[in-house]
C-alpha cells in the first residue's frame, strides 16, 4: 500500500515557520546577547559614578561589582533592555510575502 505524496507533504507556507520552541531559543539568545553588550557600558558607568573608595580596594570587590553589573545587565535585557534584542528577533523573522499577483 503505497500512500499519497500530498498527504506527506508539508505546505510552503508551514514549512518556512519556527517552531514555538526555536522561537523561544532565538529570544532567549537575542536577549542573552544583549545583556553581554550592556554589561560593558553599566559597568563603566558605576567605575565612573563610584569614583575611588576603600571599598573598591577590598579584595574581590571587582568581581563583586562586575558579577551584580552582569545580573542588572541580564534584568535590564530581560524587560525590553534598550532594543537590541527585539531588532535581532525581527531580523531572523522569515520574510513576509504577499499573497497576490
């Protein structure tokens, strides 16, 4: 019994959209990757605020600083951040095609 080639087919249209997994992959990524480029900025931003204390001359307090800068940085990006994130979703969004002639 053979079975007929249009019921194994997939549609054009359903084969070019991402699955609701890899959509939620591609906005955790975009999301991480923009947490990484602002972790950078805010954490030039508090060296410049915080000026030159005892407390940054205890040891380990930069990597106290830079591990708290990363968790805003990640929280910041998480809520909408500054843009970056949604701007590469949109770029690995299939494109849209018009239906008519």
């Amino acid at each position: 019994m053979s079975i007929p080639l249009a019921l194994t087919t997939i549609p054009p249209a359903a084969a070019n959209l991402p699955s609701a997994k890899a959509v939620l992959k591609n906005e955790k990524a975009a999301r991480d990757f923009e947490a990484m480029l602002l972790t950078p900025v805010l954490d030039s931003l508090q060296k410049t605020f915080a000026g030159d204390s005892e407390d940054s001359k205890t040891p380990g307090a930069s990597d106290y600083r830079l591990m708290a800068t990363q968790a805003l940085a990640q929280a910041m990006a998480s809520r909408g951040g500054i843009g970056i994130a949604q701007l590469i979703l949109r770029h690995l969004q299939p494109p849209k095609v018009s239906g008519g002639v």
